[in-house]
C-alpha cells in the first residue's frame, strides 16, 4: 500500500512540473503568428484596482509578454493566438497563476484578476541589535570596600561585588540606569546615563557611617534663697502706752469688783 501512494505521489509530481516545459514546447513548436493574441483586463485586491502589479505569461518571450499594471490595475500581455496560457500575477511576494485559452491573431481576451485572499509575504523588520559598554564600579564604607554585596544596575542586571568591592556588567549604550547597592549605612544609589562613545565607564558608591550624637545633660540649678525681712521692734513710747492701757484697765476691774 505504501509504495502504491508513493507511486502516484511522484507521479504527480512529475506532471505538475511537466506543465510548464510542455507550454514553452508548445510555444516553441507554434509557427510565429504574423499578430499575437492579447490577454487584458484588471487586477483588483479588496475590489480596488491595484497599480504596480507585475503580470507575465511563464516561458513567453515575445514583445509585450510582461506588463505592470497601471491607470487603475489595467494590464495588457501578449501570447500565442489559439493556445491555453498561464499568467502569473506577482503582488509584494505573492503570487497567482491561472490558465487563459486565447483566441485568434490579432483577438483580445478578458481576464480579470481578483487579489483578495493571497496575501503578501511579510518581510522580517531586522533587529536592530544596541551598542553595549562595560561599567566598571566599586562599594565602599568608610574607605573599605564592601564585598558580597548585590549591586542592582536597573533595568539590564544584578551583579555581586567581590573581595576588593569592585563589580562589572556589560550595558548598552546610551540608556538611563539607575545604580544601587546595600551598605552598612543603608541604600545608596546613583542614576547615570551610560556613555555612547569609549569601551567602558566608572560607576562608585560610597557611602560614610553617621556623626555620633552628643547627649548634652543640663545641670540642676539651685534655687536662691531669699533673706527673711526683720520685724521692726516697737518704740519705746509705744511700749509705755500699751501697759498704761492694760494698767488702767485692770483698775477698772478691780473699782467693779471691790463695789460688789
């Protein structure tokens, strides 16, 4: 069963491309007409005619067998009178081939062709592939290198820093980066823009511990005390009035008492 399908699958193989060869053998055993016959019409895509369209007749090779069509899809070729023909449309890569018989020397055959449903080739839009640069950096704190730690040199990558605290990666050119790294003193980071021009750049980060903070303790303030104002001692007149005043007053109690 296998070798009958392989048989009729060279078979046809073999016919498809024996069409071509028997038509430029029939155009060449053709005597050479004293007027050719044409093939015209209107090449149209999506129902609008379409200008720039290349339209020949495969093995012909007299005047007038390749037309591109113009002044609205209109085409006009040229091939041997009384035979069955093929034409062969092109359109951006795509292509449409159909059978036309012709008529007599001299006759003009219709043949309209509709583009709709063969698409054209899409052309690959080449990549276009950015210039890179090396950056070449360090971390430090304090003066010493930090190593082991990840530097995030934003959008393209991370790298690590090694033993002396320097890192490299490779960059394009000519785009924004933001470059940043954990140290003992926090985040430290840097935005650049990496040169367009040279083989590589330098990028460091460093970073300082902070000044320690003085506690300054205010000293306790002693209250003042103030000196007790003196109580003035009463005169001496004043002293004599007030036992006059008590002398009397104790005779007058003693006058009531003796009179009861």
């Amino acid at each position: 069963m296998c070798s009958k399908y392989k048989l009729i699958i060279i078979t046809l193989f073999i016919f498809i491309l024996t069409i071509p060869c028997a038509q430029a053998f029939q155009m060449a055993q053709a005597p050479i007409p004293s007027d050719w016959a044409y093939v015209s019409g209107i090449v149209t895509y999506n129902g609008k005619p379409q200008d720039g369209v290349l339209v020949t007749v495969p093995g012909g090779t007299m005047e007038g067998s390749s037309f591109t069509t113009r002044d609205g899809g209109y085409y006009k070729v040229s091939a041997y009178p009384g035979l069955v023909v093929s034409i062969k449309v092109s359109y951006k890569g795509a292509s449409m081939t159909r059978s036309v018989e012709t008529g007599g020397e001299g006759s003009n055959t219709t043949y309209n062709f509709d583009l709709t449903g063969v698409e054209p080739s899409v052309s690959a839009t080449p990549v276009t592939v950015p210039e890179t640069i090396v950056l070449v950096g360090s971390v430090k704190h304090d003066g010493s290198p930090v190593q082991g730690v990840f530097v995030n040199i934003s959008p393209v990558t991370r790298v690590k820093t090694d033993m002396s605290g320097q890192f490299m990666a490779t960059v394009p050119s000519g785009v924004n980066l933001t470059i940043s790294a954990e140290t003992p003193a926090g985040l430290v980071s840097k935005n650049v823009t990496s040169p367009v021009e040279g083989t590589s750049f330098a990028v460091d980060l460093i970073s300082t511990s902070p000044e320690p903070t003085v506690t300054v303790t205010p000293t306790p303030i002693a209250p003042t005390s103030l000196p007790a104002t003196p109580t003035a001692a009463p005169a001496g007149g004043e002293v004599l009035l007030i036992l006059s005043v008590i002398s009397l007053l104790a005779a007058a109690c003693l006058f009531r008492h003796g009179k009861n």
